[in-house]
C-alpha cells in the first residue's frame, strides 16, 4: 500500500486569507462608518436638539402670573382688588393612598368636610390640572406647622396666589359678579380661542359680570423665568425672567353712593332699579334685590352656601335688572299714546266719556278699568296723567297688534339692546308671528287689547324699561348703555376712555314729544298717580307709574291685595327722567309684589333722585304687611 502525502496549496491559502481579510477590512470599515454617522447625527445634526434636552434636565421655565387689574366706581371707590393668600395644594398623581394622607394632613392643618367634598369635586371637573386645591386662606401658623412637616406629605406643597377680594361685597355683586377656578371647560374654551398660552400658571378667570365681559383686560399678560433646579428639583438660581404685565384697571360709570342710596331705598322689597346718564349711555345705578356675596365664590362655594342661595325663595343670584322679566304694565303706556299720535290713530283733542271698561265689537266680556265707573271725560294728556286703562284699551283695538309690535319695537322693547356685562335677555313684545310659533294659535283680538296695557303675553326688563324713557328724553336718540368709562394699563397709562356710542335716532315729531313729556311731568304733579312722589321737589321731574298683574283676576272680581298671598301680589313700577328741560338722569323701580306703582315704586324713585340731586340719603322703605 502507497501512503500518499497530500501537499497543502499555499497559494490558494494564501487568496483566501486576503479576501477573509478584506471583507473583515469592509466590515469594520462599514461598522466604524456607521457609528461614525451616528456620532454626527448625534453630535452634530442634532446637537442643539440633545442640548437642549439636556439642559431641561436641570432647567425648568416656570409661568409667572400676573396681578388682576383693578375695578373703580366713577368715583374712585374700589370695587375689586386683590390679595395674595396661601393655598394648601395636592398633586393626586404623586400621591399613593389619597384619601389616607389627607387624613393625615388634617392632624397637620384642619381640612374640613366641606374642604374634603370641594376638593373632590375639582379633581372630577379638572382633570387637566396637576395640582388641586384642599385648603385655600391658611393662616401663617398653619403654613409654618406645614412647612415643618412637609417631608411627610410627597406630592403636596403651599403656593401663595393672588386671589380677589370685593369690599362692597352684595352692594355691586350682579354688575362686578366674582372670578372662579379654571377647569377643563374654560381651558378648551382658552385652546380654541389661542389665550392657552396666556393662562398658564392662572388658576381663576372671570365667571360673571363685569369680571367676566372685560376678562381679557383685566387679566393681564402671564411673565416666565428659567430657574436652575438640582437634582431633586429645588429651584437653585434664576437664570431669565420676563416679568408678568398686570392687567388693565377699570373705572366704572357706576356711583356707588347712588347704589347704596337705591338699596337703602328699597329697604327689605324685592326688586330691580336701573339709572343711566340720557346724555352719553352710562349706568349709574344697578340694583338686584336681594343680591349676594361675591366673595362666596372666589376659591370655590361651600355646599352650605350653594344651597342657601341657590333654594332661596327670595332668588338672589337672579339679575333681576338684566334678566327679570314682567308685564310693563301702565309704564307701557306712553309708547302706546306716542305710536297712536305719529300713526295717526288719535289727536291730542280726541276726547271720551269713559264708562270703566271696553267690550270688543260682538262681546260681552269687559276689559275693566283699574277705577270702577271710569273716569269720566278723558283725552290723551289725562289718560297719561290718571293712567286709565279704557283709553289704551281703544286705542291697542284701533292700532292693530302689528302696528303696535312694529313702531314700539323701536325702543327697545322685545330684543336685546346690547350691554357690557353679559346676560340680557330679551323680553318679548309678542306678534301673531310668535304666537303661532309658540303656541300653534292664531292672535285674538283680546290678545291685542291686554298688550295694550302692558299686560297679557308683554313681558320687559327694568333694563329695557330704562332704555326706552331714555329714547323719550332724548327726543329719539339712542346711547348704547354701558358700565366702563376708562381702562388704564399697568404703566398707569390710559388704554381707552371713550366707550359713548350713539346707537340710533328715531324720527319722531316733536310736538308729540313735547306733549308725551309734559303729560308725564304732569303724573308726578297734583292729581297724577306720582303726585305722592312728586310733592314738593326740588327739582322736575316726569314719570309714569305701573302696576304689574301676577295672577289672573276672574271677570266681575276686584283685586284685594290684603286677601292674596304676599308673592302673587301685583308688581310695582315707576320709571321716570330728571329734570324735565334738561335729563341728567332716566331710571326704572320696579318692586316685586310691591302692589301700585304709586304708592310703592315712585316713592322710591324720589329717595334716589333727591340723593343724586341733593346728597339727601334715603330712610328705608316700609314695607306693606
């Protein structure tokens, strides 16, 4: 057997060594290359990205809020201002057995049930927000006995905030209204407007009122600064800081004497006034009563006083001013006799013997008049003076509901005519139009003569009641209505102080006018049913009173205040202008249940005139038992 000894190929080894070699070369070639790629990608396209990153690790920018601005009557009377209070704050996130450290911390700081059921209710109703409220207003002792535990309580600190405190308190409370916390809804609302950006680090925002209609004035600008902060988050030194700008301070028309005079002067009625400047549209009075305090609602009502306020029989967060709704009543009248005079439907000599009621052609039911037997031999100028109802009974029968809905309309009734604080509503000055669509019934003849009146489906406002003697006194000319009359910035440098608007001016004769004024001065005079309000002023003034109906009076009855429960007692208005040559001021009472507007609401109106004109504060009203 041949052993054969197989010779190695050191040549073809050797290639193969080479190309081995050579792709490992590539491969490491290609590896260093990527990671050299990556290295640049990191280094240097996206090196300012990292660093940036990396800086956020120990730099945080942190929103700087700013002062809300303040609120003046016209007088320089501080409506709102601010303060800055501690507030007890938990991030529920951070917090392992909430409801177990929060009876812990009440061995720490007192947190009430009320605390407790508050607190609850904002983590239900903001779920966007970090950090939630337990206990607002602390006291220095319980911010130092806190501080000193603050180790045991991870996820929970004291932050001071300013917060807004209204000294006249229930005085101004439905012109002012009140700011409230921020929650998911206001925040969508900031997102779909672009103010996100504004609001961070504020926790409140205007809720009702003036707080509400001029928020973004008085907010003001939110300032920023980055702070270096070590590894567990304390802040170490300020870096940047751009300082927040206060929001803009509001000086109101509002005379906040004449506001307390007209409070006075309603005593313990329910009810509504209004006062406005004829000659430029500014408010000078505007009354709710009741109202409430606005404080209440600054950080979040208790459930106590939510209730009370809410259930109240007496309805004090009803703005009665803006949003009351009730038959004008006789107030109504003096649209009625100047429509008749530029409709050509009546003459100032038009006369008739009135027997104290009217029946419709082919009726036999009576439209009575508030006098049984009538009052004899009326015109227009006494028809005004004695406020009787037969005259404006014939007179709605031959004006039509048409003529009546489109002429009067002018003057504001039934619409909303526009005002800077939010909520008005528009009353209604009814049309066969809007019966049909309410009721699915055709207008009624009767229907026509109880408009005529102020009553049936006719429903205003104090507000617009104002409104409209506004366009008397002005011979036809409109103001837009308003509270604001200047906005300074936080430079104390004026932002806007003309907010007079001439809205409209109607075309109306002036002998007419001229004839309506001096009926109305008459009603204020011996004989007219304000001549108890206006005996022995100081000053003329003109006016007309109302009675508004609450519950239905059955035909052949008669009305007996003293056998009707107190809240189905009839309303009172009077809605008046002074003086009489030249207005300086046009304002509407009107009293809940407060029965003849005679009796109740003018005398009213004269304690608020005597003080606008003589300084003379008012005694309280009595009110009928």
């Amino acid at each position: 057997m041949n052993d054969t000894v197989e010779l190695r190929n050191h040549t073809r080894e050797i290639f193969l060594f080479r190309v081995r070699l050579a792709i490992c070369a590539v491969i490491v070639v290609i590896l260093f290359g990527l990671l050299f790629s990556r290295f640049f990608y990191l280094q240097v396209s996206q090196g300012e990205h990292y660093t940036t990153l990396a800086e956020a690790n120990r730099i945080t920018i942190q929103p700087l809020t700013p002062n809300r601005g303040l609120i003046f009557d016209r007088n320089g009377e501080i409506l709102a201002q601010n303060y800055t209070a501690y507030t007890l704050e938990i991030i529920p996130d951070q917090v392992k057995n909430l409801e177990s450290a929060i009876d812990e911390l009440a061995t720490v700081v007192e947190i009430t049930p009320e605390d407790r059921r508050r607190f609850n209710k904002l983590k239900r109703e903001s779920t966007r927000f970090k950090s939630l409220p337990i206990r607002s207003r602390l006291t220095d002792i319980e911010v130092a006995r806190f501080a000193e535990n603050q180790y045991r309580f991870p996820g929970m600190d004291i932050k001071a905030y300013p917060l807004r405190h209204y000294p006249k308190g229930e005085l101004v409370s439905h012109v002012i209204g009140y700011i409230g916390r921020i929650n998911d809804r206001d925040l969508e609302q900031f997102e779909a407007d672009k103010r996100l950006k504004n609001y961070r680090g504020s926790t409140h925002t205007g809720r009702i009122g003036i707080e509400k209609s001029y928020e973004s004035a008085l907010h003001g600008q939110t300032g920023f600064e980055q702070v270096e902060t070590d590894a567990v988050g304390r802040p170490v030194r300020t870096l940047s800081r751009v300082a927040p700008a206060a929001g803009n301070d509001l000086t109101l028309s509002l005379d906040i004497g004449l506001q307390q005079a007209a409070v006075q002067a309603f005593g313990d009625y329910r009810g509504a006034l209004v006062a406005l400047d004829p000659s430029n549209g500014e408010i000078l009075a505007f009354v709710s009563k009741p109202g409430f305090d606005p404080n209440l609602f600054v950080d979040g009502i208790d459930h106590a006083n939510w209730r009370l306020l809410n259930e109240s029989i007496d309805r004090p967060l009803n703005n009665r001013a803006l949003r009351g709704v009730y038959p004008p009543g006789s107030t109504f009248k003096p649209f009625m006799a100047l429509a008749g005079l530029e409709l050509g439907k009546r003459s100032v000599r038009y006369a008739f013997n009135d027997p104290g009621f009217f029946s419709l052609p082919g009726s036999s039911h009576r439209f009575r008049d508030w006098k049984p037997g009538g009052h004899g031999w009326v015109d227009l100028h006494k028809s005004l003076v004695i406020s009787c109802d037969t005259y404006y009974y014939m007179l709605a029968h031959d004006l039509g509901i048409t003529n009546i809905h489109n002429f009067i309309g002018q003057f504001g009734f039934g619409r909303e005519i526009g005002i800077d604080i939010p909520g008005e509503v528009r009353g209604l000055l009814p049309s066969p139009e809007w019966k049909k669509k309410r009721f699915k019934q055709n207008w009624l003849p009767g229907d026509t003569i109880s408009v005529g009146i102020g009553q049936g489906f006719n429903l205003s406002t104090p507000f617009q009641l104002t409104f409209a003697m506004m366009l008397l006194a002005n011979d036809g000319k409109a103001y837009k209505p308003h509270f604001v009359k200047q906005q300074v910035d936080h430079y104390k440098q004026l932002v806007e102080d003309n907010f007079v608007e001439e809205m409209y001016r109607l075309n109306l004769k002036q002998e007419y006018l001229d004839y309506i004024k001096q009926a109305l001065t008459d009603v204020t005079r011996s004989g007219g049913t304000a001549s108890r309000a206006g005996a022995n002023a100081a000053y003329t003034f003109a006016g007309k009173t109302g009675t508004s109906q609450v519950i239905n009076i059955k035909q052949g009855e008669r009305y007996n205040a003293s056998k009707i429960d107190e809240r189905h007692r009839d309303h009172a208005l009077f809605t008046a202008f002074a003086p009489v040559d030249d207005p300086k001021i046009v304002l509407t009472v009107l009293v809940e249940n407060g029965g003849s507007g005679g009796s109740t609401a003018a005398p009213i109106a004269r304690k608020v005139l005597d003080y606008f004109f003589l300084g003379r504060m008012p005694e309280p009203a009595e009110k009928a038992g």
